[in-house]
DNA sequence: ACAATAAAAGACAAAAATATCTTTTATTAT
DNA sequence: ATAATAAAAGATATTTTTGTCTTTTATTGT
C-alpha cells in the first residue's frame, strides 16, 4: 500500500503541474497535464472536476480556456488537497482501522502512529502547493514516471 | 485513505490477538479470532491461511487444532506482517506514486517523505509481534472497533 | 449567428479489494 | 473404522477504485 490512493497521486501531481506551468498567467489544458505527469487523461479530467467544484483550482472553458490556479492560492498547504481526495483519516485515523482507538481506549500501536501521523500532518501543512515551482520550471523535480 | 490495507489492518490485529492467547501455549479457533477483533471470520480465515502458508503464523486442523505462533516468532518484527500483506511500497514507494523517483530524479516530495517512510520502517522494524502481550493480557490495549 | 474549442457532467466498464459460500483435507476422540 | 472438528482450498459475490466513453455547456473568434 501507498500512502496515498492513486488518485490522490494523480491530483497533487497535477496541482503541482498547474501551479508552475500557470504561476504568470495562462491556463493549461488537461491534455497538456495529462502528459506532463503520465496520468489517463479523462481519468484525471474528473479528478480536476471535482477539486474545481471544492474551489482548489480554477478552470475556463472554450478556446483559450484550461486549469490554472489563483496565485493567491499558492500559499495554500497541500494537505488540503490530500484531505479534498483522501479524506483526513491519514492524519487522524487508528493505524489499525479501529473507531475507538484513542489515548484512553489506545490500540497497541496508539501512540507510536500518533507521532508518526503529526509528523505526516505537519510535513503537508506546511508545505504549499506553490513552493516548488521554481525548482519544477528548472526541471529540478520530476511529476512523470 | 488510511496508512495500511483494511486486509493488513485485520492481519495485525490477529496476530497481536493470537500472540497473546497463544504465548503459554494452547491454540486459538478462527471463530474466536475474529470474535476477538471484531473481523469478518471467513475473509480473515484467507488471510491467516496465507500468513500461515508464509510460514508467519502456524497452524494445526481438527479438534483442539486452530492458530497459534511459534514463541521463537514473538520477536519477529511487525514489518514482516506488513510486507507480507501490503508489500514495501510505504517503506520504500515514492509518496506520488512515480517509478523512477530517487535522490538523482527526485519528485518535489522525495526528501521529507523519505524521513517519514524510514520514521515508518525503523518503528515496525522495532516493534515485534510479541512485545504488547503483557498490555493486551491486561486489557490495557484494545484490538477491537 | 455560427463554428471551433475545452471543460463539465453523466453513464458505463474494467480491475482490485473486500467479503462470503461450499467442498475438501487433516486431526482427534470414540 | 467412524464421526466430529477445524483449517485449507476453491469458487463466487459485492463493493470500491480506477479508467473510459458520450453528451452537454460555456467561451471564444470569425
């Protein structure tokens, strides 16, 4: 298992593709995404909808139209994007799945997935959609396979 | 998205439940198992029955038969339940999911998550399969929702 | 107005994960 | 030997995730 399900995958590579490729202006279409981080297009087209409709990126449609992102919104942390998708369970949930599970009914693996969760949490709460741009318009960072 | 498969959730819980009913010897039947871990008992007979043919788990059918772990194995690490059941992706996978992220071709999240995976693998590394039997004995830990 | 473009929306399909049902095999006790 | 027990094995079913196809809507340029 990965840490994050395939869609999840799919949607921050393509938030980080948009932010860079739309940081002075423009829109991208999905085509250009879509090969820009190896992803199934209509796939991916659904993905995009859907943080649309949650206001996490922007889109136009019709000639000159596409995917692009507020620059206002840069500064946003990934973790929305992570909790848009996956849900917060990765950053609050039991590692062993149990409901219960908490400092006074703790599973035996409580508190050692606490810290590890926090650290999960802290890591894309501080790390923002934008802050790789300049390193992924220098081809610094790769979001293909 | 949660950190293990609900399939490696139920395996671990198992095998703490059968590390502990099991340590003084004796066996533990399937129906108690997953009475005991509030599971599905036909879907975790599948997957003890392939921790069991991977030599995790031991085994014995017919009357007074049912599951139980060689004591040698108590000090096995967890890890090697994970692995078994969701493989070595959350140790060792990019965080998005590319094939060929490495420290020469790093995605934008290659090094922070590389400390987590490895914050991930050092703790089911260290932590053995047997060492929360006292606790779960005690009913300090919970392996049931 | 009209044609071209590109995303949105809705329906559908395939694959994987999760769960259940049935039959078989090994073991034990009578 | 036989019946009872309990896991192993194989087949099937359901649900969720991932992926695709088609139609509609909004926007632009002519």
């Amino acid at each position: 298992m990965a840490i994050f399900s395939k869609t999840c995958e799919y949607a921050i590579r393509a938030v980080f593709y948009i932010a860079h490729k739309t940081a002075n202006g423009g829109r991208v279409g999905i085509k250009d995404i879509a090969t820009g981080i190896d992803s199934p297009e209509l796939y991916l087209a659904k993905i995009l909808q859907d943080l649309s409709r949650k206001g996490l990126i922007s889109s136009f449609k019709g000639p000159n139209g596409g995917f692009f992102i507020e620059p206002a919104l840069l500064n946003k942390p990934l973790s929305e994007i992570v909790e848009a998708v996956d849900g917060d369970s990765l950053f609050y949930g039991c590692a062993l799945g149990l409901k219960q599970c908490s400092e006074i009914n703790p599973c035996p693996l409580h508190n050692d997935f606490k810290a590890i969760r926090d650290k999960i949490h802290l890591l894309l709460s501080t790390t923002t959609i934008g802050e790789f741009n300049s390193e992924l318009m220098n081809g610094l960072f790769s979001l293909k396979k």
